[in-house]
C-alpha cells in the first residue's frame, strides 16, 4: 500500500513537468495560424472596423490579408487595435505583433504570441539553407505564396510567449513587469503565489489566476 501510494505521488509530481514537455514541443506545418485565409473583422479606434481575408503569419505573428484572393500582404497595423476570426480574438501588442486572446476579466487580458521558433528550425535544417521562407522588404509590400507547407513528420518548432493588457498597457508576463501593478491589498497574497513551486509563468492556466491581483477599472 505504502508503494502504491509513493508511485501515485511520483506520477502527480511528474505531470506539470510532462505538461511543460508537450508545450516545449509545439509544432504546426503551416507558416500561418489558420489553415486557410479567414473573413475577419479588423479593429479600428472609436468602434470603427474594415473587414478582410486574413491570417496570421507564424514568423513573426503578424497581421496578413489576401489582395484579388491570390496575393498576400501584410497589413499596416498602426490604426489597428486587433482582430476578430469567428470565436478568436487577437490583440495588436505595441509593435505589428498580435497577440492572441486567451482570457480576459473586465478589461484586463492574457495575450499569447505563438511564434516559429527560427533559432531552433535552423539548427534542425542544419543552417537554413532551403527555409522556405521569403522575407518581407517593407511592411505593405506584396509576396506570393507557393502554397506549399513544410512537409516533415516534424513541422514547424513553435514558441509561446505570454503577455498582459492591463487596461489598455501591454507587458511581458514576468514577476518583475507584473508586480507593479498588483493592488496594495494583494502584494502579500501575489508574493505567497510566488513561492508556490507548482505555479508557473509558462502555464496560462497559471497566469489567468493572475486576474484576481489586479485593478478591475
């Protein structure tokens, strides 16, 4: 009984590390979020929209439409503010990034940026020689796709990084960013958290908890 119960503890103890493992291992053999160009709603200020054929392009997460449904071209994000695909919802960050909106309380939200891992899928195809990757001269400017994925057994090295809208501010979900916007009340509950060997700032399941610390207007 004793052994049985040692063999159950090892197994729970085990599972957030195998959780971090698959997450580490995240793949895809698109270079784009969504199989196929989406009709989107694109987010303008003052409750303004435009709709498109959009996507979003796993290199650097950013914003992509179709042009005479054939041509891609990646979008001015400058007057963006984000973008609507059916039941998903993708925030622009303060650069052309967007990130994708995983949960949300009030007008607080936890964003994650999926990315190609480019340092990784170059050490895999042993310096990059035939990426198949074009590179985009100017934002705006015109590139055609070939249509084809990166067809291996592996697909595309994928990498999250998570961050916070905080009314409208956008930071990098970290302790020292985070901190500083922990209501008073709440420091010593957030620092207890801290501590707490089975919370992580890799796991989004972690970091929606995060809500709770936070001013809600």
């Amino acid at each position: 009984m004793k052994k049985l119960f040692l063999y159950l503890m090892l197994f729970c103890l085990s599972l957030p590390m195998m959780a971090q493992q698959q997450l580490g291992d995240k793949r895809t053999h698109s270079i784009f979020a969504f199989s196929d160009f989406k009709d989107a709603k694109v987010l303008q200020p003052f409750g303004r929209y435009t709709t498109a054929k959009a996507n979003i392009l796993l290199k650097n997460s950013t914003l992509c439409f179709l042009q005479d449904d054939k041509t891609v071209m990646e979008a001015y994000v400058d007057n963006v503010l984000g973008v609507e695909f059916d039941t998903v919802t993708y925030m622009r960050l303060d650069d052309n990034q967007m990130g994708k909106v995983i949960a949300k309380k009030g007008y607080n939200y936890l964003l994650c940026v999926t990315t190609i891992n480019m340092s990784k899928l170059y050490d895999e195809r042993e310096g990059g020689d035939n990426l198949p990757f074009f590179e985009i001269t100017d934002v705006g400017a015109f590139f055609e796709i070939d249509g084809q994925a990166f067809e291996s057994n592996k697909g595309y090295p994928l990498t999250d990084k998570y961050y916070f809208s905080i009314q409208g501010t956008i930071i990098p979900a970290n302790e020292t960013q985070f901190k500083k916007y922990v209501r008073p009340e709440m420091k010593s509950a957030f620092k207890r958290l801290m501590n707490d060997k089975f919370w992580s700032w890799s796991d989004p399941a972690s970091l929606a908890e995060l809500f709770t610390y936070l001013p809600e207007e």
